[in-house]
C-alpha cells in the first residue's frame, strides 16, 4: 500500500487549522497537496491527524512560504546552497519557485502549470523525443508525458531546484505522483554544455526555457541556437520562453532579438505569447 507523502502547508491551511481549533470543531477539509487534492484531518487539542499520523499545530506561518514536515517540525520549503531556492505558492496551488528573490515562473494571469500546457501543446509532443532544457519544477515535462511523448530528456543545472521539485506535488517526479517511468530521462546537468553529447538530429522537439538573460546569457547566444538547430530533427518545434525583461524600462526587445539569432541557426520562428516559436529547418545542422 503506498503511503502518503508528508503534508505541505502555507500560510492559508495554518489559519484554518487555529480557526477550527479555536472553534471546536472536530474535522476540517483542507488541500495538504497544494490545491492537487481535498482531504480531511482530525482536530485535537495539541496536534491534527491526518492519514493516521499526528502533527503539530504551526502556530507562526509566513506569506509566500511552503512548509514541508521534516520529521519533526514544519520548515519552509527553501534550501541555500550556490543561492537562495525557494517554493513559492501561488493563488492557482501549483506552485513556482525563486532563485535568490527572482521569480521563474509566470503567475500573474495564468497557473504556471497551466501555462507550461499551453506552450507544450504548441509542439505537439506524442509520440515524440522532447529536450526539455532547463527542467525547472517539471511542468514542461508532466505535460509532455500527458500528451503521450515517447521520451523527455531534460536537464536542470540547480541541485537546489531538483530538490525543490522533490517536495513539489505538481512535479512529474515527486513523491505525490505515480512513478514517471522510463519516458521521463531527469539529469542533473548544465544544458549549455550537456547539449555537446546529444547527437545530431536526436529530437523531435525542444522546449527553452532559460532563467532570464542577465543570469544566463549564454542560453541564448547565436552558439547555443547553433547546437539547438543541431540536434533538432528537420521540421521539428521549438518553443523557447523569452517574457519581456526591460520591455519596458529600456525599450529591449528580446523576442525579436532571440528570432534573429534563432533564424541565422535556420530556425523560421515567429512571435507566439510570451516567447517564440520556431521550426526547424531542412538545413539545420
């Protein structure tokens, strides 16, 4: 029989579990999963039961935090190694995550979870061998692995990120989730160089979705499009999130800078959302 993982709770669930301890009340539903699934716990007066198991009551908790139980307490979800990786809840329950204060994920108008099924339904995945650069919290992948790809290889530079993505429900790999299986290829690499052993042509699809420029410029250098365009299958997709940093402050406009250098690699992109998407051309090398 599985057992459940240990719960998660924010800000929110901390309330309702005082709330209903103050109130008298002996049950109360509440997601543990980030808004994945409903459940019920028992309320006592020193502690609430879930799945058989007790935990303390967390009588402090901070907005913007996940908190994780470590055995013995509840801890924020957010681990400093090379920088500061935290899990971020959003108002859409999957959640995103930072790298020291910076936001990866897009969360104002739309779930990031949702937003990764839009962008991966834009290379139609069945069937197919997906790169998956910058692996991130899995989103790209789980929808990929919904949308029947054959295999998914992706890459995340960041041990802190994958150990993020461990606590993460909403991640394909987790341990809230059914075993991914072998369709799922998760690496622990930095793309910009693990992409040097992939073989020409190996993909039938890529999905680029790099931390902004000013961390990791050399994602998005003519070299880089150049071993994109490499291993990517003539006629194949590629969707390669840009946003619109300094759109504004400073009038730069990256997409169209990212469409440049991707058609020099002999990309024919065009501007789709929040990024670009381009396909491969008989040519790419």
């Amino acid at each position: 029989m599985r057992v459940a993982p240990a719960p998660l709770l924010t800000e929110r669930e901390c309330a309702a579990f005082i709330a209903a301890r103050a109130a008298g009340e002996a049950n109360l539903e509440c997601t543990l999963d980030l808004g994945r699934t409903r459940s019920t716990v028992t309320v006592a007066a020193n502690e609430w039961i879930w799945e058989g198991r007790s935990f303390p009551y967390a009588e402090r908790c901070r907005p913007r935090t996940i908190y994780h139980w470590t055995g013995s307490a509840f801890d924020p979800a957010a681990r400093y190694t090379t920088a500061l990786f935290k899990l971020v809840p959003t108002e859409w329950g999957p959640p995103t995550f930072e790298i020291d204060g910076i936001k990866m994920l897009p969360t104002a108008k739309v779930s990031p979870y949702a937003d990764a099924e839009r962008k991966v339904g834009l290379v139609a995945p069945r069937g197919k061998v997906v790169l998956d650069t910058c692996g991130g919290l899995g989103y790209f992948a789980a929808w990929c692995l919904r949308g029947g790809a054959a295999r998914v290889l992706s890459f995340e530079k960041h041990a802190g990120v994958l150990w993020l993505r461990s606590l993460n429900p909403w991640s394909p790999d987790s341990p809230w989730q059914e075993p991914a299986g072998a369709a799922l290829e998760l690496k622990e690499g930095d793309i910009a160089q693990e992409i040097q052993a992939l073989p020409d042509r190996s993909v039938d699809a890529i999905l680029h979705d790099p931390p902004r420029f000013a961390i990791a410029g050399e994602l998005y250098s003519q070299a880089f499009y150049g071993q994109l365009a490499r291993v990517l299958r003539p006629g194949g997709m590629l969707f390669h999130y840009t946003g619109a940093p300094n759109s504004l402050s400073r009038g730069r406009e990256l997409a169209r800078e990212v469409s440049t250098r991707l058609q020099r690699a002999g990309f024919a992109p065009e501007l789709n959302g929040d990024g670009v998407l381009a396909r491969a051309g008989a040519r790419s090398r």
